[in-house]
C-alpha cells in the first residue's frame, strides 16, 4: 500500500488528513448553471454503528468500516475476555426522523434495508418504534389505534378521484370516523378530508435490536450493512473562489455563498483540492462564470461515536472508502477529515484506507464526493448512484427542470407544507 503525498492528504491550515484523488465517474449532464438550484438540496442522515442496551464489558476487538455512495458495510469482532458468557441487548439506532413527504422517504430514513449476520449467518431482528409529538411522548394512542409508527401509518401515494396523486395513511384511512377526528384534533394528522394529505406529524425514533451472547474467552464476528441516506449541495464556481480566497472579487455578496462555503469546509479540503476542483470546473466552463455549476456535492456521513458505548478502545480499526466507476467522462474529487488524523493510502484507484489502533473516536465521518460534469449539450436524466429508496426528490426535480416542470413541483411542495403548517397552527390545546 502506497502512501499518498503529504500535500494531497494534509493541510497546512487545520493539519487534517484529507484525501484528495481523482477519478472518472457518473457524469450528471446539467449544462444549467447549478448556483440557481440554491434549494436543489438535501441533508444526509448520520448512522452509525452497533450499541449495547446494558453492557460495556465487551471489547470491540477489531471494526472494518467499508463505506461507498451505494452501501456501508460494517464487520466488527467482539470479545470477552471475562469467565462467564455474556447475554444482551445490542441495537442498532435510527436516527430520529420525521415525515418528509416529498422530499423525504420513509424507507431511506428508516434504512428499512438494514441486514445482519452473526459469525456468517443471517439473523433476524426485532424493531422497537416510540412517536413524539412536540416532546410529548404519543406511541400509546397511535398503538391504541393501531396507526404503525416507523411508516407513519403506512404512508403511500394512491391515485385520486381527479386522478391526481393523493398522499394518504392506510391506517389512519381503514378508522371509523370518530378515531380518525380524534387523532387530527390530537394534533397527530395534518387532515381527513377529501383534500388533505393525511400526513402523520410525529417524530419516529426507531431501534433494530436483537438479543446477543458472547461465550466466555471467545470472540463473536457480527456484520451489518445498509444503503446510506446521502446528501447533496451544489457548489458554484465563485464558492471555490472564495474558499481559495477570501477576499475574491465575487460580483454577487459574499453573504450569497455562505451556505456553500459552510459545505466546502465542512470536508477539510486543502490547497491542492480545491486548485484541482478549480481548474476542472474553469477547462468544463471556459467562460470563468463564477455563478456556473462547478460541482455536485454529494455525501455520506456515519456516527463513529458509537463505538464508545463499548469497553474502549476500538483495538483495531479500518475505514475503507470506495469511490465511484468511471462513467461518461465526468471526474470526481473526493475529501474528508480523516478519523484522528490518520494516514490515508491508496489500496487500488478506486479504494483508499485509513488504518488505526487503540482508537477512541471524538466526532462523526462526513465524507465528501465532488462530482464535476463536462459540459453537456442537452438535458439528459440526472443520474443518482442511491437506491431507489434512498433517492431525495430534488434529483427528480434536477432531471426535470429542461422539461419546464419545475415550478408546478416547487408549488406542490410549498402548497403540502403550507397545509401542514396550517394544520399545526390550529392545534388545539392539550391538557
């Protein structure tokens, strides 16, 4: 395994291990400009890894972190070390999520694709979903009205008597009238009316869990895997410019960038990254348009902070990151804070890896993917390397916008939320 050149993997400023390579991969074929999709955005939901309800005197021996735009793979090896065998809860948390129709799906916040095997096995597990509303703990009358919480009352889009798409709750649909009026009054659905959306408006926190021995003086192999939740941001020219330097002579206020310059740094990107981001978008728009798409940011983050729930340290611990295939010419640069600055190396052109010992994690991954796309000449589909369930409706809306479509979804959007406000709005009070 090479080591990659300190000044690709270390910055002068901050001394954080970044990784900085270049590859080929999907290119998303937008010759529009990308700053004037300011709201063409989505955040990325931080999982993580494995954690016992009510035991910490098992060793996390060995983690190998496998982490790509399509799949995070964990393998982990336990061990105790103590005389007896050790029986537990372990759980792997969801982080806690709302309904976020459109732009959200429910399948993608729950990582309802969660899988785990144990010493090479399949295993199932249970799930344990609790509902909040305003912090008030809400999971008994939903239970009562046999409402499912984690699909907020299994949530689905069915077609209307206008034939137009109509969001509606199963659950809360199949209730005789006076249940169905008592958990709107509650606050709990946004409407049960011909029009309305029957949006649940709790908050899900949801747990994966199963029941777990470790046999004394042995080590028990458990793996889990799921497809990431992943953000995305468009970066402009002028962002860039100003990450390099501050004091660029942007014609629009820097104010206007912020948003942007929050999301560059948030990567650790050094000198060389950004002068390579740079130049790539400067040879795709020869113009120098400041305000031209320079890159699509997309990303994946993962708690590492769950590990210390476990006997600490992590004795071994490996993050491999994988970057994507070479597809239609279009390039990617890929940076993150490396996990206790540690050393990245290059095992192959598309796999990289950061190896640590004794290590107690103090913050989170986010790792960073800019894609930049050679000028294209149409409008063809954007392209998203998620699941289909983990997809965020504004790719389907960047996909449409050559079409004309977008302001009619904008004005979807904005007349769902409008509706849920005004539901909130008239809550009534509860004792």
């Amino acid at each position: 395994m090479a080591p990659l050149p300190q000044s690709a993997i270390l910055s002068a400023m901050n001394q954080k291990a970044v990784l900085c390579a270049v590859v080929f991969a999907a290119a998303l074929g937008l010759a529009a400009s990308l700053s004037a999709l300011g709201d063409d955005s989505a955040a990325s939901i931080a999982a993580g890894g494995l954690v016992p309800r009510r035991e910490t005197r098992i060793v996390m021996a060995k983690e190998v972190l496998r982490i790509s735009l399509k799949k995070i793979v964990v393998d982990y090896d336990f061990r105790n070390d103590s005389d007896q065998a050790v029986t537990t809860e372990v759980a792997f948390p969801v982080p806690s999520y709302e309904n976020g129709f459109p732009e959200e799906d429910i399948a993608g916040q729950s990582f309802q694709d969660f899988r785990l095997w144990v010493n090479g096995k399949p295993v199932n597990y249970q799930s344990q979903a609790t509902a909040t509303l305003k912090g008030k703990d809400v999971t008994g009358i939903l239970s009562a009205n046999h409402i499912d919480i984690a699909t907020f009352g299994h949530f689905v889009e069915v077609e209307g008597s206008d034939h137009a798409s109509q969001p509606v709750s199963r659950d809360l649909s199949r209730l005789p009238m006076q249940n169905r009026d008592n958990l709107v009054s509650a606050g709990l659905f946004n409407g049960d009316g011909p029009d309305d959306d029957q949006e649940g408006l709790w908050t899900v926190h949801l747990q994966y869990h199963w029941t777990q021995t470790f046999p004394a003086h042995s080590i028990i192999h458990i793996r889990h895997e799921y497809s990431p939740s992943i953000g995305f941001f468009p970066i402009s020219l002028g962002a860039i410019e100003l990450a390099l330097q501050p004091t660029y002579p942007v014609r629009r206020p820097i104010s206007e960038y912020s948003a942007e310059l929050t999301q560059i740094r948030g990567f650790c990107p050094d000198e060389p990254f950004l002068l390579g981001a740079k130049s790539m978008a400067v040879a795709n728009y020869p113009s120098g348009d400041e305000d031209s798409g320079a890159a699509e940011l997309s990303w994946v983050d993962f708690i590492l902070t769950t590990a210390n729930t476990w006997h600490r340290p992590i004795e071994d611990f490996t993050l491999i990151l994988e970057r994507p295939q070479p597809e239609q010419g279009g390039k990617t640069l890929v940076s993150f804070c490396s996990p206790a600055n540690g050393k990245v190396e290059k095992l192959d052109a598309d796999h990289f890896q950061v190896h640590l010992t004794k290590f107690v994690p103090t913050s989170e991954l986010h790792i960073g993917f800019f894609e930049i796309a050679p000028p294209a000449l149409d409008y063809p589909s954007a392209t998203n390397s998620a699941p289909a369930s983990h997809r965020r409706a504004p790719v389907m809306i960047r996909a449409l916008i050559g079409g004309g479509i977008l302001v009619l979804l904008s004005a979807a959007v904005f007349h769902r939320r409008r509706k849920r406000q005004a539901a909130k709005s008239q809550e009534k009070p509860r004792g």
